[in-house]
C-alpha cells in the first residue's frame, strides 16, 4: 500500500474471479498521448486465460482503445465515471489524474472481477479502508452532501465516500454491507421528488411484470431515502466479470442498440438459455418504454460470465423513470431507431428470437401490471406529489395511450 503517489506509465491487471488467488492478466499503460490506455496481455495469461472481451483476443499484441478518453475494450468497465472521478479529484491528491490513475484510484472493490496493482508480482490495490457499515448510512449521507457542495471533508470521514469510485455512473453514490453482504448504496442529488425511493419503488415494479431486477431498499436518509442495491457482480467470496453492453458492442463492432444486444446474446448466452434470455431484454425495453426510463443507456445493461465463459445478463439495475417525457430511447430500439413506442419495439422483435405473438404477448402483460404503477409506488411509500410529477409522463397521452392500446377494457 502506497502512501502518496507518483505518476506510473504502466500498471498492471489482475483477475480476482478466483476467490483463492489472485492471477496477473497484463500490463496497461498509458496510450493516445496520455488520453486511453491499453492493455498487453501477460504470458501466463495468453496460456490459461481468456479474451476479457471480443476486442481483447489472446494474442501477444498491444490493445490500443480507437477512442480516446477510455481503456482497452472490457478495462474500460474497470473505472469509475462522473461521480467516481469526483470523489478521486477531491480526496486523492496526484500530480496527475489520466485513466490510469483513475483505473488505479477505484480501489479493491471496483465493479466485476479486475483488478489494478502498482505491482507485476503481487496484488496490490490502492489502499481501501473497511467497508462501511449501514450504521454510517447518515454519517455517509452527510459526506456525500458536502461533496455535492463542495464544502471540507474531514480526513476521517473520506472513508465513507471513498468506496463510491469503485464503480460508475454519474450519481452520488457508495458501497456498504448488511448482513454480510456487499451493496451499494445510490443518493439523491437534492432533486425536487426523492428519487431513490421512486428508483427502488422502480425496481419492485419491473419485477412485478417480469423483469429481473436486482435487489434493492429503500433506506431512509433525512427528509428523504437512499437506496441500496445489491451487488451482483459478488458470489462471495468469488467475483464475476463483468462487461457492460457498452464495452460488449463496441467489441462487436456493433450499433448501441437493444436488437444488437439480442443478437449478442445468441453467441455469447448458454445454449439452452438463449431464447429466455433475448426475451428478457425484450421485456426490460419495453418497461423502460412504457415507464419513460430514457437513460437505458448501454452502461445500464451488463453481461456476467458464468464460470464455463458464457455470458447472461445481469439483473436489470438503474431502471427508473426520467421524469421528461423525452420519447427517445438512449439505445436504439427498432426500425425507428431510438423512438419510444411499442410499435417501434415490436418492430425488430424477431431479432429478440420472438415471433410478432410471443412479442406482443410480452408487451401485453408488462402494460397489464404497469397499469397499477401509482399503486405499486404508493404501497412503497412514494408521495403523492412525486407520483403527480411522474404520471405526467407515464399517464402522458403518449405513453398511456399506448399502453391502453395492449391492455384490455
Ligand atoms: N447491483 C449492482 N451490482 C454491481 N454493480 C452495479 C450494480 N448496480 C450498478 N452497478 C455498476 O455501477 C454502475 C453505476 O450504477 P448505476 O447505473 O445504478 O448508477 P448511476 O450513477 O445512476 O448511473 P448513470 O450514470 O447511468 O445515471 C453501473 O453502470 C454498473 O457498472
Ligand atoms: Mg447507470
């Protein structure tokens, strides 16, 4: 463990899927003029392990990412985003803060199964305190306020806040355990409806009509909640790799869309689960539709390899609704490229695998048990005047409509 830190042009990556040993993966290091950074392959690995995304063939070349900004092909799941980078800029002092040092600053409990070592021969993870209990949750929610405002942190406290670079994403957020588990825990930005209830209170609805959502809970913070996910990433004490659809399509060469995904899905899912599992993500872009969550972004969808190197998706995570009414999808969705409709969904179903009967039966029963929504959100403690502001966009000409159209009278 480092104390302070000098700028290093390479690191070195570590598999941590095997909970007795961690093994070296390769070496990254610092490309495009200090913009991405790439990773080679170590010896070992080219001999036992395996491609850790479809742009990163076992092979001795050097990976170079095409765009700046980034790390090589699944490495770039690795760092943190909006929030993580803030955290580090606040808390980590470095004369330097390019991706490399942004890879090494996520710490040990970063997202998947990778890891980053100052060191070839040994595991060495930028240092990491305990892991929060849920008994620093409001302490922890006051750290997290005055990171937002920019007010001083006492050294002390930085431990808190620290676990949230591991992963991604752009909300405030950090990592704790209950109950021996790992979860993180997701904060409002001091938005006018208290968003991680009505994200949790989201999450409860998608498993209501079918999706496989990960598990969350509401905890309460203040005036408001915090809520926390589970982490499925963790078996303990194993890690699972992870790749997000970003990192997956791009491998692929393909567009950012949910058909693309499907299709991914038929080479890379176990045999006898592909049809499910093409179907799942059906039934995920149609919730996402009909509940106005337009932030379905291709860093919202993630594969996890099983331990015979297939890949199933992840549980759904970061489903909840904008509040905006955009009509556009982030990822495309059908022959009207990002638009949000049914018919737009429906549309490409048989690159789901779906005949138009079974994808039209889906759309019917995800718009039959969303048609309780208000309910569903008032039964998980979402104020009135927060479910007000939503059902201008779910109960929305547009979208209701649309829903009505499956739903019978
Ligand atoms: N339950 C989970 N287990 C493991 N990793 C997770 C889980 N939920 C989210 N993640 C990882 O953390 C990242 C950030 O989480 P999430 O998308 O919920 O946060 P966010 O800040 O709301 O994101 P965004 O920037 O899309 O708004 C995800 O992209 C994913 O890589
Ligand atoms: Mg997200």
């Amino acid at each position: 463990m480092a104390d302070s830190y000098l700028p290093q042009d390479r690191l070195f990556l570590w598999w941590l899927g095997d909970a007795t040993q961690p093994r070296p993966v390769g070496e990254l290091g610092l490309a495009a003029g200090g913009r991405a950074v790439s990773l080679r392959y170590a010896p070992g690995w080219l001999r036992s392990g395996f491609a850790l995304s479809e742009d990163l063939p076992l092979t001795g070349e050097l990976f170079v990412p095409r765009d700046k900004d980034c790390a090589a092909g699944a490495v770039d799941d690795a760092r943190p985003n909006r929030w993580g980078e803030r955290v580090i800029r606040r808390f980590e002092p470095s004369p330097r803060l390019s991706i490399l040092e942004f890879l090494l600053f996520a710490g040990d409990e970063r997202y998947g199964a990778l890891g980053v070592s100052l060191r070839a021969d040994a595991y060495a993870p930028w240092r990491s305190g305990p892991m929060p209990a849920l008994g620093s949750l409001l302490e922890m929610a006051d750290v997290v306020r005055k990171v937002l405002a920019n007010e001083a942190v006492p050294e002390s406290q930085r431990r808190l806040v620290m676990p949230g670079a591991s992963l991604g994403g752009a909300r405030p957020k950090s990592l704790i355990t209950m109950e021996g588990e790992p979860w993180l825990v997701k904060f409002s930005e001091g938005e006018e409806i208290d968003t991680p209830l009505v994200e949790h209170a989201t999450m409860a609805l998608a498993c209501s009509c079918g999706v496989e959502a990960a598990t969350t809970q509401a905890l309460p913070v203040g005036s408001g909640h915090a809520v926390a996910v589970r982490r499925f990433d963790r078996a303990d004490p194993a890690r699972l790799h992870a790749v997000s659809a970003h990192v997956a399509l791009r491998a692929a060469g393909e567009a950012l869309g949910y058909p693309q995904l499907a299709q991914l899905l038929r080479r890379v899912a176990p045999a006898d689960e592909i049809r499910s599992q093409q179907a799942q993500l059906f039934r995920r872009m149609v919730f996402n539709i009909l509940i106005d969550n337009t932030d379905d972004h291709e860093k919202n969808h993630a594969l996890l390899r099983q331990a015979d190197g297939h890949y199933r998706l992840s549980p759904a995570f970061d489903v909840v609704p904008r509040a905006q009414g955009l009509g556009y999808q982030a990822m495309g969705v059908g022959d009207d490229a990002t638009v949000s409709t049914l018919a737009n969904a429906l549309s490409q179903a048989r690159q789901f695998g779906l005949k138009p009967q079974a994808a039209q039966a889906i759309v019917r029963e995800v718009a039959m048990r969303m048609a309780g929504w208000k309910e569903a959100f008032t039964a998980q403690g979402v104020q009135a005047r927060d479910i007000e502001v939503l059902a201008q966009y779910i109960d929305g000409d547009r979208l209701r409509r649309q829903r009505e159209e499956f739903t019978p009278r």
